[in-house]
C-alpha cells in the first residue's frame, strides 16, 4: 500500500479552511474611501452613493460582495456607524442608515437658492 506524499503548507498560503470553496467567489468591488466628516475622504456623501448605486445596478456583483467593498470603503465615523449595525444587516439597512446620517433633505441647488434669496430683516 503506496503513502500519499504530504503537502507541506507554504508560508502565505491560507489553510484549507481558508480557502474558496466551490461557487464561492471573495472577489469585492473596490470603491472611494468615505468617511463620513468633512474634509476627510476621497469623495462626498453624493459621490459615494453614486458609486454604490451604479454598483447595484450593473449587476455585476452580489448584494453581500457590495456589503464587503461598502465596508471596506468606509472609514472613520462613517465606519464606526455601519460597524454598530451588526454582521447582519443587510445592504438595503446599511444604505437606509447611511442616508438618514449623511443624506440631505434638499438638494444643493434648493439650498443655494434660499440662501441666496434670503433679505436681512429691519431691526423693529
């Protein structure tokens, strides 16, 4: 009866438990940083959403490789809220939560154009 030749583990090399397993992908899309405080980060709030939307929709990835490449994206307090949701929650939760934190009621334009339609009030 003739031995299997052991395979030794090259340093670097996950272990078997490790390793994909069949139909199982770990492929991420890899996406801006967003941290979630001003001045910090590759891109806004508005560009990051962007980004994420287009990943949705392109179909190209699974909700829970988006979730890894979302998590991986934010850093900062934007991290640390989406790390208070817990393993669990689902990318629909995820950007709900987000967008309630970092979203805007109105748009930039409306906004301006309040702003710049205000008239200082006489002093009665």
């Amino acid at each position: 009866m003739e031995k299997e030749p052991v395979k030794e583990q090259t340093p670097g090399m996950a272990s078997s438990r490790h390793q994909q397993t069949e139909g199982t992908s770990y492929h991420f899309p890899k996406m801006s940083v967003f941290y979630g405080e001003s001045g910090k980060g590759e891109v806004s709030w508005e560009s990051w959403k962007y980004e994420v939307e287009a990943l949705i929709n392109s179909r190209s990835f699974t909700d829970e490789h988006i979730l890894l490449g979302l998590r991986r994206s934010l850093k900062g307090d934007a991290g640390d809220r989406v790390r208070r949701l817990g393993h669990g929650a689902s990318l629909d939760y995820v950007l709900n939560q987000l967008e309630a934190d970092y979203g805007s009621l109105e748009s930039k334009e409306s906004i301006m154009r309040q702003f710049y339609s205000c008239q200082q009030q006489p002093i009665v």
